[in-house]
C-alpha cells in the first residue's frame, strides 16, 4: 500500500486548496513528487529549516524540497546574489553571457571529471542528455541502471525505480519493469541489476560488455524507496574497471550526491571518476539549474561542435548561475559540510539509540547529511534488500505522527530525512524527541 497519512483538523486550507486545484490540475499537484494520499500539504513558505503550511502550521523540515535546500530555504548570501543579479542584468537572453563561463571554470576546478560542463535546468534533462552521448560516443544502444534509483521522467531509465520483481533469472537481471505508459523505449536497449551485486555486473559485462553503451548509478543510493545505501567496498572501483575495459561510459547520478556530501561531488569524496556526471538540485540551493559534466572529447559531441542535439531556450540563464556560483562559494570552505554532518550523525546516532532502547527492529542509516529508517533487524544493502528485509508496515503511521508533531517529510515506503545548512542541534533534539514518543508505544514486549 502507498503510504498516506491520516488528515487532521489543522490542515483544512490545505484540503480545501487541494480541491480547487483537483479542478486544474492531475490529482491536484504538479508531479507525482507533490504528491500523496490523500491530499498534500500546501506550503506557503519556507526559511532556513522550516517550512509553513497554508493552514499556518509550522514544521521542521526534512523533506528539503527533495534535496536542493543544502544550505536551508532563502539563504540570504544566495537569494540576494539572485536579486542583485537580476537587477542589474536580467534573467534569460538564450545567448552566453559571462557568468555561464565563470560556472564552467568553477566546475572544471572542483569536480573530477569536469573538463566540460553543458547547463540545463533539472536533473532529468541532464541524465537524458548523458544517455544519448553514450549512446553517441559509442555508437551502441544498451544502457545498464540499478533497480531502486531513479534518474528523471524519461523512458530510458524510467525502469524498475519502485516496481519490484524478483530477478529474472540466475545473473541477477531484473525483468525491466517501466515506471510509465505512454513510453517507447524498448525494454531491450534496458539492463536492470541490484546496487552492490558484483557478480551480477561481471556476469553482464562479460556476456554484452561490447553492446553497453553506458552504466548509470548513484555513487551512494538516495532515492525514493531505498533512502541512504552506500556501495559495498571496491564496487564502485569495479564498476570504473569494468567499463573501462569493454568502452562503455560510466555515468554517475550526482543529482542527489553532488553538493551534498563534497564540494567536487562523491567522486571526490569517494575516489572514483566516471566518465560522465549529472549535478542538480543543491547546485544552487533550489534554484532551477542542472549541469552534466565530463571530458572534452564526450562532451564536444553536444551540438553545435557534435551532432548530438543539445538546446534550450533557459539553459545557462544567468539568474540560475548566478544562485549555483553563490551557493558554491557558501560551500567552498567546507563549513557547511562539516555540520551538516554533524547533523545528520547526531540524527542517526540518536534514532538507533531509540531502536536500541525499545527493542525495535530498524536501523538509521546514516551518509552525511542524509538518514534513511529502515525497519530491518539487518543492513540493507540493494532495492532487492529493501523489498525482502525492510518493514513497510507502519509508514503511514508514522508519516502521520511525524506531520502532527512538526516534522515535514513526504510519506514514503522508507522513510528519508534530508539536514540542511540551518538545521540546529535544537532541531535535531526536538525530532528526536517525537521519533521518541512514537517508538516508545511499539517497544517489544
């Protein structure tokens, strides 16, 4: 069951914004990552780790617009970047100006594998874009994903995100399950494998190594239904060997990585360089801009030096860049990073104390500023982990409890919290002081 939570009094401008908007628009939110059952929050606004619903409720929040806020909503060093910006210049001319230069030669300077940078606004069009350079590059057509991630609306990754079916046959291959209607990528251009499941890729490898055009992955798995799984040790090494050797591109989703966990991205952090890389979302601390960076001779293939298509009429708009070079320096001396994992290991340190205490079965696993709940007596190691260990049976509840006591985050099967920049050891004490509340009644007899 898609988990939902059970409405109270206190949100009834949001039920009844909710219906008008029904009118207008599908389920009555822009994306299905608005929404949930059986209607969403309205938030009105948001400053620094809290946000405030239509109905004035105010909420510590973990959500963190699906990751972008790393510094916390309205930073003031980035919001007022952005006015000055486009006070004095604009916001889109659909032609180059300065700034868009300055962002690349950041980018080249901090990021591994950024000789080159091609700006678009959102983390599927980069994604989109890196698949069809793979494919460019190297004239195949088979892309390799992990089941649990998602990589943006597309058709061509869009497989096997939250679906789940049991591998297919005795490699490990999932049966490639769309997420969509309405697509027409064949499922034969897809290979679907399990995160961590080494064997599984060098099996694959070894039997269609010539035909991959590109493997995509999370360095470390933040998505929708597996919230915080880091990769076993030596497998992302692996995955750079593999590659390597049979001409495939190695492709790292970073849009929920990169500018989280490092300044140059978790290919810094974790010492392994893919071929290309997809930043979103905390670039700019909310502000819609995304980059795919990688080496020249990839790169040069985009349009206009290349025939792969690449346009777009807000690509590189100056009041973005402007948003991504503020919150770059904000993060430049690694004080942000620094607390937000200070953060985020009190948070887990202090939800597995929880489970200790009342004797429940669950885990806080912990990346940086990122901690995901999951209720398993084991560590979680793959979507498949997920599905077979992990307890979904009370997510509702909590999502519930979570929102009546102050603490925004969408309900979900697993249950992710995101610490920004503006979070407190205050807050984190007070979130730990409802999770409290709501496992001290599930204590084991």
């Amino acid at each position: 069951m898609t988990p939902h939570f059970t409405p109270s009094s206190n949100t009834a401008r949001s039920q009844a914004l909710w219906e008008r908007a029904r009118k207008v628009a599908p389920m009555g939110a822009q994306g299905e990552g608005k929404y949930y059952a059986p209607y969403p929050h309205f938030i009105e606004r948001g400053r620094g780790a809290y946000v405030w619903d239509a109905d004035g409720n105010t909420y510590v929040d973990y959500w963190n617009g699906a990751g972008p806020g790393v510094l916390g909503h309205a930073d003031p060093v980035v919001e007022r970047r952005v006015a000055e910006t486009i006070e004095t210049q604009g916001v889109v001319f659909c032609a180059p100006n300065a700034l868009e230069v300055e962002l690349g030669e950041t980018l080249s300077r901090i990021i591994p594998c950024a000789e080159m940078s091609a700006f678009l606004n959102a983390g599927s069009d980069v994604l989109y874009m890196a698949a069809r350079l793979a494919r460019a590059v190297t004239g195949r057509t088979i892309l390799v994903k992990f089941a649990g991630s998602y990589h943006g609306w597309f058709e061509d990754l869009l497989f096997n995100v939250s679906s789940y079916e049991k591998p297919a046959d005795n490699r490990g291959l999932y049966a490639p399950l769309s997420e969509s209607i309405g697509t027409n990528t064949s499922a034969a251009c897809i290979r679907v494998l399990d995160f961590n499941d080494m064997a599984a890729v060098e099996q694959l490898f070894e039997t269609e190594g010539d035909n991959i055009a590109g493997l995509v992955v999370e360095p470390v798995m933040h998505g929708p239904l597996t919230g915080c799984i880091t990769p076993l040790p030596g497998f992302l090494e692996r995955l750079r060997e593999l590659c390597t050797a049979h001409g495939s591109l190695l492709i790292f989703d970073e849009i929920l990585t990169g500018f989280r966990h490092h300044i140059g991205g978790a290919q810094a952090l974790l010492g392994v360089t893919p071929d290309l890389a997809a930043f979103g979302k905390a670039i700019s601390n909310g502000h819609p801009i995304a980059a795919l960076c990688g080496p020249r001779a990839v790169m040069e293939q985009l349009a206009p030096v290349g025939r792969a298509f690449f346009s777009g009429t807000y690509n590189g708009n100056v009041a973005s860049v402007a948003a991504a070079l503020a919150t770059i320096e904000r993060l430049s001396d690694g004080s942000v990073f620094a607390h937000i994992a200070a953060m985020g290991a009190k948070l887990g340190d202090g939800l597995n104390a929880i489970f200790d205490r009342y004797g429940i079965e669950a885990n806080a696993r912990v990346f940086g500023s990122v901690v995901a709940l999951h209720h398993s007596n084991r560590t979680l190691h793959s979507f498949g982990d997920v599905w077979r260990h992990h307890d979904m049976s009370f997510a509702s509840e909590l999502a519930t409890f979570m929102f009546d006591n102050g603490l925004y985050a969408k309900p979900r099967k697993t249950q992710r919290l995101l610490v920004s920049g503006a979070h407190t050891a205050a807050d984190i004490d007070r979130t730990l002081d409802v999770f409290d509340r709501f496992y001290v009644g599930r204590a084991a007899a």
